[in-house]
C-alpha cells in the first residue's frame, strides 16, 4: 500500500506539543498517589466488559481486522463480538469443556482469534494463546505440559497438530477454522448452528485462572506464566495511563496473536476503555510501507510498535509524505530506542514515542506519559497501582544511579496485574517471589528525579526485534545438528533490529567452518523451532567460556 499525500493543515496541527490536559493524567504525582485498585470478588472479562459495551453502544466498532492484501477488512461491533463469543463458549461446552480445562488457540491475526478468547473466558476455560510460528516441536512441548485438552487452528497450520497429535494424550478435541477436514470439528459449521445466547453461564472470581502464556527462559524450556480473570482489569493502567487511550481511539498495537504484547495492545485495556482496536494479518516479512498506509487509511490515532518497526519506518523516504493528521500519540517497547529514530518520527509525524516497560508476568509496570519531560531512553517511572523499585537481591532499595533488580511491592496490596504463578514450578516461584517482592529478573538504576534506566536481562533472555528468546531452546536445537558439539546462544546488537541472536559453536570432528555451514545450520534451526529464533550470526569456536560449575559463561560471549 502506497503513501497518501498528506493533508497539511493536519500535518501542522499534530506538530505541535501534545497539551498535558487532554491526557487521560494531568498530573503524574497527584495520580500516583491517589491511585487505588478496586477489584470484585467475580469478574469476568467477557460478561463485564465485552457484554457490557454491547449493551451500552451495540452498534459501536470494537474491532478492524485488516486483510493481508491490506485492502479487504472486516469491522465488528460490541455485540457482534458478544453473540460470536457466546457461540464459541457454547461450542466449548458442547465438546465437554469444564472450568479450568485448557484451549490451546494457534490462529493469525483474525477476528477468529477474538471470538476463541472471548468465548473461552466465558467458559471458565483457561486459554493459551500460541504463534502460528511454532513448530511441532513447540506444540508438542506446549500441549503436555499445559494438559490442554481442545486445540484451535486454521488450515493452514493444522499439520503440524496432526503430526504431534498421538504425542499428547491430553488432547481429546480439534477444531478447524475455515474449513473441514477428517478427524477435525468444523469451526464454522459450529459456530452456525451454537445458540448465541448462554444458558445458566458459570460465574468466575476474579481470582479464578483464566489465561497462561509460555514464556522463554535461559536455563530451562518455556515457563508457563498463569494468569487470573483480574489480570485484564489491571490492564486498565496499561491502557489509560501508558497509552493515554480513551473512547473514540483507534489503537493499533503491531503484535502477533501468541504473544502477551496483544493481551497489552488488542484486547484487554484498550476494550475497557472503549476504543476501536485495529489488527492486521500480516503474512511475510514486515512492510514499512504497509504499515504507514495502514495508519493513514484507517486513521489511527494511537500506535505501539517495536523499536525494529519503527527503524524499518524511518528509512522509508516517503516518510515525510505521508498523513499523519490524526496520529496523536505513539508508544514502544522491548528494548531502548536510539535518538535519531525519535527525531526523525517526531519531525514526520508531530509525535513522540514513549516508551514503557513491563514482561509477560505483569501488565505495564514502568511508563513515560504525556504529562511529563520525557528522558530519551528512560523507561520513565512507575504507573499508578505499582510500587516498582530498584533492590538489591534480599529486596533492600539500592542507593540513586545504582544498579539493582527491578522489583514490584506484593505487599500489602498485590496488583492484579500480576500473575499468580509460574504453573508446576515451585522452585522458580520460590526464586521470584520473596521479601514481599516480585524480582522481575530485569536489571536497571534510577536517576535522583525517579526515571527509571533499563540496563539488560539478569538472566541473558535475548529481546530481539520484539520476542521473547531463551538462549537455552536454540542451543538445544543447535546441538542437535550433527555437525554441533557445543553451543551458546546470546544476543547480539544490531542497527535495524536492535539485537540479533548470535551462535558460537564448537564443531564436532570432522566439520569444518564455512558460509555454507553457517546456512544449512540456520536453516536447520528455522525448520526445528520457530524461525525469529535462528542464529542471524554464527561464530565457530575452540572452546566456551564456562564457570566452575560449567554453566556458560555468556556475559564474557556478549563482550567478544
């Protein structure tokens, strides 16, 4: 999609400073400290929000899901996402679904996706949203270790279930989203004839599960993050603080489905307060160009991409041309973004990106907002409802300019945004919640005016071009190619992409170095795991820095 030609008296007017008083805070302090949580005993995301705006503005456009050819797109209201979600809650039931049963979702960026998760809420189901890049491997690993009994695909993607499905004995049920095929429950000849009213729906507590994300870790496979139904209400801060969102915006948070990045960007927070969210199923590599015309056509107000996604915006000459008339405030996170990505953005579009921070464990912790100076490359401080620190490792504030851990307060008042638990895992549990705190693993210091600096994981997790990777799962595919004796993954800077996975290997006997090496071992990676984790750079070795107990040194790699 092609650069409109822009509108500039609209150009002018967004070029201007945002007013602090049209923010959703006009006072960052006064805020902060009046803040208090209210949360009920039974929640329900579907029933009090979804169900509740359909009630108040039935016909009002709750979502725009945009093609792959970028020029088709669906919208659909409050209500439509009401009677869609109370069929897919009644399919579930009809396939024996209890509360507290797992519904493993594996779909792109379709309105599909939306109607399986709030359906699945409804249900008392707990779903796990998973990146249609998963492997068999993943979906093998994914589907034993949650116990998920229901899997949710397209046609596309349903192979890969089929290969694992006789590996996972939890699995009793598999449905097909546009199409049919043997040995799989048609999605949409379901969903035709499911009542779109719910009989005698089961109430859940806010404190019931509801969601669980995999999350990548260093020394171990994924861990499973299990969330409540009160971790959307705490997404509320996420929404109306970070991202300054209110009724009327259109909010396009670039996400794939698998990842918590949606749960921050296209669904929970941004539905409470009421806004549109935008969604587009991207097929292939990212288009900047794409993407700027998808914010001028469907006139985004409010955006939050990836510091890559901005990179890969700024290099586009057509930047300049484009019409931004009704951009009013853009966001990002992951990791830091340089300076002159942020001037030129702001001279082509009026806006600055703030940044903000948090993890798949929390909603957003730590924000930059509108009614405050900004500190390019500050994280900015905590939102309302978090009391976020930097301590030592027994939970004692370290002085100002000190590097520390961040850590969020679970005493006396636990955010509902946090999760409950790492599912199964007692001794990473015990490690993570102590001293009435929550250690996030994230290492940073605060400056004496309480900005917050992020310095990097503590535990060497690689945040590349937006994702989540754990060293450990590419070495251990990496290993598993004959010509790999050893293997240790990091994280690697890079201009674009801001960091890049990095391999050194020591080479089994035999094998020696090559280009052509080098390729078929990505290759080999790609096809193992999913492919945003391959090594973009491999550095063939004699040995491996090791401690005394022969764990990998990669502190001492990141510095080669």
């Amino acid at each position: 999609m092609k650069s409109a030609k822009p509108n500039m008296e609209n150009l002018e007017k967004t070029r201007k400073e945002p007013n602090p008083a049209r923010s959703n805070m006009e006072n960052y302090e006064k805020t902060y400290s009046s803040f208090k949580w209210a949360v009920p005993e039974f929640y329900n995301f579907g029933f009090d929000t979804i169900d509740k705006w359909a009630e108040k503005a039935p016909g009002k456009t709750a979502l725009i899901s945009v093609d792959s050819d970028c020029v088709n797109h669906k919208k659909h209201s409050f209500k439509d996402l009401k009677e869609q979600s109370n069929r897919f809650a009644n399919v579930l039931l009809s396939l024996g679904i209890k509360k507290g049963d797992r519904v493993l979702l594996m779909l792109p960026r379709i309105p599909e996706w939306y109607f399986c998760v709030i359906g699945s809420i409804k249900a008392g189901a707990i779903f796990i949203p998973t990146t249609i890049m998963s492997t068999e491997k993943d979906l093998e690993f994914r589907l034993n270790k949650s116990g998920a009994s229901v899997v949710v695909t397209d046609m596309e993607n349903s192979g890969k279930i089929d290969n694992v499905e006789g590996k996972a004995a939890s699995l009793k049920k598999k449905v097909i989203v546009g199409g049919k095929m043997d040995g799989w429950i048609s999605f949409d000849e379901e969903m035709a004839k499911a009542p779109k009213e719910i009989k005698n729906p089961a109430k859940t507590k806010s404190s019931d599960p509801m969601l669980v994300y995999f999350t990548s870790g260093t020394e171990s496979y994924p861990k499973m993050v299990l969330h409540e139904q009160k971790y959307a209400l705490g997404h509320e801060v996420t929404a109306r603080f970070a991202q300054d969102l209110r009724e009327g915006d259109v909010h396009w948070t670039i996400a794939d489905t698998g990842w918590a990045k949606t749960a921050w960007g296209k669904l929970f927070g941004q539905w409470i307060v009421g806004c549109t969210v935008l969604q587009f199923n991207q097929k292939g590599k990212f288009d900047a160009d794409t993407a700027l015309g998808i914010i001028q056509r469907f006139n985004v107000t409010t955006f939050c991409a990836p510091p890559t996604v901005y990179r890969m915006m700024i290099l586009k000459e057509g930047l300049k041309g484009c019409n931004f008339g009704n951009l009013r405030h853009c966001m990002s996170a992951g990791e830091p973004l340089n300076p002159e990505v942020i001037k030129v953005w702001k001279e082509a579009t009026g806006t600055t990106i703030h940044d903000f921070y948090g993890q798949t464990e929390t909603i957003c912790l730590i924000s930059n907002y509108l009614c405050m100076p900004i500190r390019h490359g500050s994280m900015g401080k905590p939102t309302p409802g978090h009391i976020v620190d930097i301590v030592d490792e027994e939970g004692n504030p370290v002085p100002v300019e000190k590097e520390g851990l961040i850590a969020v307060k679970t005493e006396p008042v636990r955010p509902p945004g946090l999760f409950r638990e790492y599912w199964q895992d007692k001794e990473k549990n015990e490690s993570v919640f102590r001293k009435g705190w929550y250690f996030t693993g994230d290492k940073a210091y605060k400056d004496k005016d309480g900005y917050f600096w992020f310095v990097g994981r503590a535990d060497d997790v690689i945040k590349a071009s937006g994702y989540r990777i754990g060293p450990f799962e590419v070495e251990s595919v990496l290993i598993e190619h004959p010509a790999v004796a050893e293997a240790a993954v990091v994280g690697h800077p890079d201009p674009v992409r801001g960091t890049v996975v990095k391999a050194f290997i020591i080479l089994a006997p035999g094998f020696k170095g090559s280009d052509k090496l080098t390729e078929e071992i990505q290759n080999f990676v790609k096809k193992q795991t999913a492919p945003y984790k391959y090594p973009r750079i491999i550095e063939y070795v004699e040995e491996l820095p090791k401690t005394i107990s022969g764990k990998i040194r990669r502190a001492e790699l990141r510095k080669r």
